[in-house]
C-alpha cells in the first residue's frame, strides 16, 4: 500500500493479488460493485490488480503532510481495516488483454474532506453517467441507488428525516435529473422555481418546478402549462370536464385559470428530507403521463392557441 501520486491527499494505491481481486469483485468490497463501474468493463480474474481507494469520513481525516507509510497509517485504527471504509475510485490491470483502466463512480467525487453538498452529489451522477453510464439515464432505480451509496460517502442523507426545510437544495437535484435527460433549464427571478420545456407525443410544454415551504415541511408541485387557451365562452363546460377528470385522480390536477383561460396540470410531492433523483424522476414522469392523457381532453374545449409556448 502506497499513498496515490494522483494529485489527491487522500487516496491510496494497493497492490491486489488475482485471489483476492475475485473476493472485491465478488463481494463487492470497497464499493466496488457493477452500478460503480463503466459500462461494458471486464475485470480479468487471471492477473492482479492495482486499486486507488479513497476514504470514507468514517476512516478519519488524514494528516498533512502525509504519514511516510501508509500502511501504517491505516493499522493505527481498526475502522480503517475494514473495506467498507474506503472507496475504489480506479482499477488498472496493465498485464490484461486487453489492459484496464478505469475510473468509478467515486472518482467523480473530491476527497471525502471536501465540501460537497446535495447539488455536488447530483452534478457527480450526472457527469459519471453522461460519460460511463449512459444506459442508465433515465432508470430511476438505478440512479437512486447511486445518489444513496454517494450520499453515505459524503455523510450527507437522503432518507426522509428531520431535516430543516430551509437547508434542502431541492431545486439542485431537480435540475440535475432534468439536465441528465438532456433538458435545458430557466431560472426565474423571483421565487423558488425552475422551468424546462418537454417534448411529448403530442407536442411541446413548459414544465415549471415550484418549491413551497412551511413549518410543516417543503411541497415541491410541477406545473405544465398545455400550450392551448380555452376561450371564455367554453369555460363553463371545461370546469365541469375537468372537475370530473380530478375526481378519480389520486395525485395529478388539472387547473383552468378563470381569467385566461390556460389550463395546467399539476402534481405535488411533500418532503420532509432532502429529495432522491429516482423520486424526481417518477414525479416528472407521472406529470409527463398525465399531460399525454389528457391531451385531447383539453384541446376538445381549448380553441385558441397559447402564444407563450412555442
């Protein structure tokens, strides 16, 4: 075990033998698991490995300048013996046909010291996925698993807790899933909000993340406007439909503005923690499947178009 020469601190480079790489791939130790890894990489059984591990905040701050040995440095403290204290951030197998060298999911992170919030954690998934993963954009699950072992790396949480309102960066992880998808995003001056245009079946709406908080906790609510104004003399009629479309939702609304006659769907979500992008991601996409569903019911009674959305 040697400390990196990689420009980071912390890490550190071991030496692993080819019995003992089949016990970290097969176990998944030091978080070295599949959802960690590019796609499409095989990792040779028949010859070792060099691995440049990273520590978790549990292994301890590491002092600087650096301790001459660290090997040393890890036997000072039993926690530090245990794999589930550090992070594989790159794998090399030079004498591999062909050679490997890759870089983790964690490699997207800075030293477990650094100052990362909830939006870092975002920015980390969407760059690794972007450049290693991209079979992965869009599939919630997934992604919601690797925001979950970052956070743990980082010492952040992103379970529902007790957390304070004012603190969650829920814009942050909206904005970082919207942009993993390959949206572009409008920040508003006023407010709390953010919006990102959707390309449908039927067509394009602007969708507008608003977050509300209270004392009781945070709403985020996404709003799409449909891009149709229903005109004055068939509003009556358009309250009614949409009342009796509301009435068998359990969590999406159709709103009709009375004054100007544009109608939008809304869907909610309470938090009572910081937000999961898989969470997000399911909110966006219900929004999305509730404004294909009621397309053609709100353009049967919408007759003019709406000239801010293009």
């Amino acid at each position: 075990m040697t400390w990196a020469d990689d420009g980071s601190d912390d890490d550190v480079v071991v030496a692993v033998e080819p019995a003992d790489l089949a016990r970290v791939k097969g176990y998944g130790l030091f978080h070295l698991d599949t959802s960690s890894m590019p796609s499409g990489v095989s990792i040779d059984p028949d010859h070792g490995a060099m691995l440049t591990l990273r520590p978790a905040p549990g292994a301890g701050r590491i002092p600087h300048p650096r301790p001459a040995s660290a090997a040393e440095w890890v036997r000072q403290d039993p926690g530090r013996l245990e794999t589930d204290s550090w992070y594989a951030v790159r794998l090399e197998q030079p004498d591999s046909e062909p050679p490997v060298d890759i870089r983790t999911l964690w490699s997207y992170l800075p030293s477990a010291t650094g100052a990362l919030d909830a939006e870092g954690i975002m920015r980390a998934i969407t760059a690794f996925v972007s450049e290693q993963r991209p079979e992965l954009e869009g599939a919630a699950e997934a992604l919601e698993g690797l925001v979950t072992d970052l956070a743990g790396l980082v010492g952040l949480t992103t379970t529902d807790g007790d957390g304070d309102s004012e603190d969650l960066d829920v814009l942050g992880v909206v904005a970082a899933v919207v942009e993993s998808s390959g949206g572009e995003l409008t920040r508003f001056d006023e407010g709390e909000a953010i919006g990102f245009p959707i390309q449908g079946t039927h067509g394009v709406w602007l969708c507008v993340a608003d977050v509300y908080r209270a004392e009781a906790g945070t709403l985020l609510v996404l709003s799409s406007a449909f891009p149709a104004v229903v005109p004055a003399t068939r509003r009556d009629d358009a309250y009614v439909a949409f009342g009796h479309w509301n009435a068998e939702q359990g969590l999406a609304t159709l709103d009709l503005a009375a004054d100007s006659g544009r109608v939008s769907l809304r869907t909610p979500m309470f938090l009572d923690g910081p937000p999961s992008p898989g969470a997000i991601r399911r909110l966006v996409d219900v929004n999305i499947d509730a404004v294909e569903g009621t397309w053609e019911l709100v353009h049967a009674y919408a007759t003019e178009p709406d000239a801010y959305v293009s």
